[in-house]
C-alpha cells in the first residue's frame, strides 16, 4: 500500500501559536512519523507572532538534512485582501523552497462565493505562491471549478488539508468541499497534495482523514504527491521553468 512519506504543512514555535517545537523537535517527529521529506511552513506576519520577513530569510541557511529527513522550507503566507495580496513580498518568497497561500478569520473576513473565489485565483497568479491551504473551509465558500481550472493553468496545488477534516476541525464540515476539489482535480488529471497542517509534533505525517477521501474520491495514486519525494519537487522544479 502507498503511504505518506512526506508532510510540507507544519507549524514550528514561529508561528507563534499552539506549538513550542523547533525546527529540530519537528524533525524527530517526521523520523518516527517514517516521513522522507519534511516542510516547515510557519505562519507570515499578519498572523498574531506569527513569522517576521527576517526569520523566512534566513530559511535558506538551515540544514538541508536533519537526522536523515530531507528538509524543505517554505511559509504559509495571509492572502489579504480580494487583489490576492500576501503578507510576505516575493523578494522574500522567492527564496523560499515553496509557498502556500491561505486565508484566516482574523485577517480576512469571508466575502461572497465570487470574492473569496477572486482572492484564491489572484493569489495564484503570484509566481511563487504553489499551493493553496485548506480551501475547504465552509466558512469561505467558493467556486470549485474556477478555482480547479487556475490551479490547473498556474501549476497550483489545492491542498486536502486534513486538520479540517479532524472531527475537531474548527472550518465546519469540509467533506463535501474537499470531495468536490478532489473529484474535479481528478477530471484534469491535476496532482493532489494531503498534508497534516500539524502545530507542533503531534500529527505531523498524519493524513489519515484526507486519505479517506482520496479513496472515496477513487484518486489514481500516481497523482498523489504525498507517495514521492522526487514526484512532488519535480512538481516545484517544473514550476519555476512553466
Ligand atoms: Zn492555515
Ligand atoms: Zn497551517
């Protein structure tokens, strides 16, 4: 059976909530999680402590490798506004492995399905945003296919985010959404990535609940990233020559 060996959504001490755990403790955690590749993606500046643009710099001096884990490191940026404008400049972000852009309650309000679809497909023509966090959150509805079909012509991953699938989830009940991204990405043969969005060590590599979908989904495994290393930074080499 094809299991997950890597988790890119993870949050360190520098988001600046729910976590204590370094970049070091996250790589133990990925060792006995059985991951190959970890990504740290800690939260930009307009969340509460979340990172300064000093720390994302100096991301590019860390250990490529720690206790045989490949690392890749990246952030998960604030989408802020309708224009798709981050809380990171891309002379920061374009030093960084690979972005995700998401959106939060306590910075962006949720608009109507046509404003928060807008701000999702603007933050995709950012050359360095490659994934969009957890787009299922009820509470932002969108448009499914518009969202799929930029994703597609940008190369943009449309995370399954499986913290929102927890049945302690706090974005209501994401089966659907996820059910509907998941069905249309398979339609255009559009790779798929799960990841734990774990705060700390505790679920990092878990991606137990998206997983269930994926299957329900019948996705082909090959367009899983999750099951390949090499698969999924070929995905972000690609990118950056498309
Ligand atoms: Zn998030
Ligand atoms: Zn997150």
């Amino acid at each position: 059976m094809d299991f997950v060996k890597l988790d890119v959504h993870t949050h360190t001490i520098a988001s600046g909530h729910a976590s204590t755990a370094t970049i070091t403790d996250m790589a133990k955690a990925a060792v006995s999680s059985n991951l190959k590749l970890l990504g740290i993606s800690d939260h930009g500046p307009a969340t509460f402590g979340g990172g300064r643009p000093s720390y994302f710099r100096n991301l590019s001096y860390a250990q490529r490798k720690r206790f045989g884990i490949e690392m890749l490191y990246g952030a998960e940026v604030n989408i802020l506004d309708g224009h798709g404008k981050l809380d990171l400049d891309n002379s920061v972000l374009k030093d960084l492995d690979y972005v995700i852009a998401s959106v939060h309650t306590p910075i962006k309000k949720p608009g109507t399905i046509e404003e928060n679809t807008t701000a999702y497909i603007n933050a995709m023509k950012n050359p360095y945003v490659c994934i969009i966090g957890h787009c299922d959150d009820e509470r932002y509805p969108v448009d499914p296919l518009a969202l799929v079909r930029t994703a597609v012509e940008h190369q943009v991953l449309l995370e399954i985010n499986n913290s929102s699938l927890s049945p302690d989830g706090y974005r209501g009940d994401t089966r659907f959404n996820t059910l509907m991204i998941l069905n249309l990405c398979k339609h255009f043969h559009h790779p798929i990535l799960m990841s734990s969005d774990s705060h700390g060590v505790k679920h990092i590599g878990d991606c137990s609940y998206a997983q269930e979908m994926v299957k329900l989904a019948e996705i082909p495994a090959e367009l899983i990233l999750n099951y390949s290393p090499g698969k999924f930074k070929s995905f972000l080499e690609g990118r950056k020559h498309s």
